[in-house]
C-alpha cells in the first residue's frame, strides 16, 4: 500500500509502516498542487494542518482506503465524502491528551498565580508582592464541556487538588466516578468557578462561547480553552470580560488561527485580539497544548497501531 505524507510527522510512523510493506512517499515540502499527481494512486494518506482534504482533492486519490490525522481534530477533513466512499479516518487523541491536561493545568495555574507578569516585573527590576498576590486553586469547582480524551486527561490532573469537577458531554452517559460528577450545563452554569472546554470544532460547537453563555453563569468565571478557537467568539469573551463575568483566561486557541499556525500574524489584527494581548488576565500560547516532544512520538505510534490494525 501507498501511503503520502502531507506533512512532517514523527518518524516512527514511516518506520512502522515500512516495517509492515507499506510504500511511503515524502510530499510534505510540495505545493497542494504539486500533491495531486502523487495522490492519485495512494491508498493513505499523512496529514497534519497544511491542507484542506476537500472533495476536490481527496477525489483525486481514487484508490484512497483511509486519512491519517497526527492530532485530534478533524475539521480540516470533509468527513461526510470520505464516509460517502467509505474511507476510513484516523486520528491519535490518544497520543497528546496527556500533553492537553498539563498544559492546561500549568495555564490554570500560571494565571491564578501571575505567574508571566510577576516573572517580567522581577526581571526588570520591580518587587511588587501585594500586586501579585495570587488565588489558590482549592475550594473551586472545575465545570468541563466535553469527556473526551482530553477532558478526562485534565479531570485527571486536577485530582490532587481539592476541588469540585462537574462535566458535561452531550454525546456521553454514565462517565461519572468518584472524581468527577456527571451534570447538566445549568449546574455547571450555577456553581463553576473555572469552566474548561474540551470538545471538537464542528457546526454545533463553532461560537459555542458567545453573549449568551457568559451571561448564563451565576458566578464571574475563569476561562479555560484548549479546544479549538472557534469554539469561544472573541468578541463575547471580551465584553464578557469587560463586565466581569470572566475574570481571566487561558487561551491556546483563537478563532483567528488559519490552516497554517505558522502564518498567523500575517493578518489584521482585531480590536478584541489586541485587548487579550494587554490584559495581565489572558494567558495565551500558540496551540501548542498538544504538541509536546513526548506527544510528538505518541500521536505517530497511535496513528500506527490503528492503520496496521486495520490494513
């Protein structure tokens, strides 16, 4: 089998699949133009964000049997043609959960404490302890949308603190335990202090965060949002936190970000971007929750384990 590598991935997923007969072929420094031939008899293909799978491209691959995505998001992916030909999808959630709930622990934990502005102001000669008095993460109630791979990852790495953890899954039943109660939006919108997002970019999910929902919270809330950017409107978040109800946020995703991470500042940036980069309350990283140098090998060996299980 043929399978085209899109983008660079960790290596041990060639190796692998080498290893199993497969043929590999590197196209990851070739335009998505220049991938069409290649694609044209390619049973697999390797992607991360660089393109689009649309149907115009994917219908190029006539013998294409499956998509292998190195991350947990399939939004790039046009999911319902590849169903239509009953190509089969694969992605590694598996393989950076972990790397997601450090990280946003880390986030939730910098914030509270203030940690980046008192780091700065030390650095640049200023001692100001009653400024960067921080707020203790025990006593609050975590409220989690979404139960997935992620979501439990982070429940997980809250359990050595002593805190509340309400989660919410549309999709899922019966993932309650000892740790974590399984709830409703209303009472995680009564009674959360910190909510955290842990769900997919889809047509339900794009703006989930907007007017209406900052207002639904009983109490002034701190934002958390590893999820994707689009999940939380910009705009709502700002006058949200203009008004009060979010005291802070962790954001590793914006709803600016392109195909391509890499050339996110080539564009205008808004008014409401431009207030999260002043305000000592926003922690933002480059969607890199996911991506650690352990996570890196993960999302490879899972992505083989499921071809060479399947082909």
């Amino acid at each position: 089998m043929k399978v085209v590598f899109l983008d660079v991935v960790h290596p041990v997923l060639e190796e692998r699949l080498l290893a199993a007969g497969f043929t590999c072929v590197d196209a990851t420094n070739l335009s998505k133009e220049d991938c069409k031939p290649i694609i044209e008899d390619a049973h697999g293909i390797a992607i991360r964000s660089r393109f689009r799978m649309d149907e115009d491209f994917i219908s190029i691959a006539k013998s294409l049997k499956f998509i292998a995505r190195s991350g947990a998001g399939m939004e790039n992916i046009d999911i319902d043609y590849c169903n239509s030909r009953n190509i089969s999808l694969f992605n590694a959630p598996e393989g950076n959960r972990n790397a997601v709930g450090e990280h946003a622990l880390g986030m939730l934990l910098s914030l509270f404490n203030k940690i980046p502005a008192a780091d700065q102001e030390v650095r640049s000669g200023k001692w100001d302890r009653q400024g960067n008095r921080g707020v203790e993460l025990d006593g609050k109630t975590v409220g989690l949308i979404g139960f997935g791979n992620n979501g439990q990852a982070f429940a997980k790495k809250l359990r050595g603190f002593d805190v509340d953890i309400l989660a919410h899954d549309k999709y899922k039943t019966g993932f309650g335990n000892q740790f974590v109660k399984e709830t409703t939006l209303e009472e995680i919108y009564k009674h959360a202090d910190v909510l955290s997002f842990h769900i997919p970019q889809n047509q339900e999910t794009i703006y989930y965060a907007n007017d209406h929902f900052f207002k639904s919270f009983i109490k002034s809330i701190y934002l958390i949002n590893l999820s994707r950017g689009k999940v939380v409107q910009t705009s709502a978040l700002v006058q949200a936190m203009k008004d009060g109800k979010v005291l802070g946020a962790c954001l590793d995703v914006l709803e600016y970000e392109k195909s391509s991470f890499e050339s996110f500042f080539e564009q205008d940036l808004s008014p409401d971007f431009k207030y999260l980069l002043d305000s000592n309350n926003v922690i933002l990283s480059p969607h890199v929750g996911g991506w650690t140098h352990e996570s890196y090998f993960k999302l490879s060996n899972v992505l083989a384990d499921k071809i060479l299980n399947q082909f």
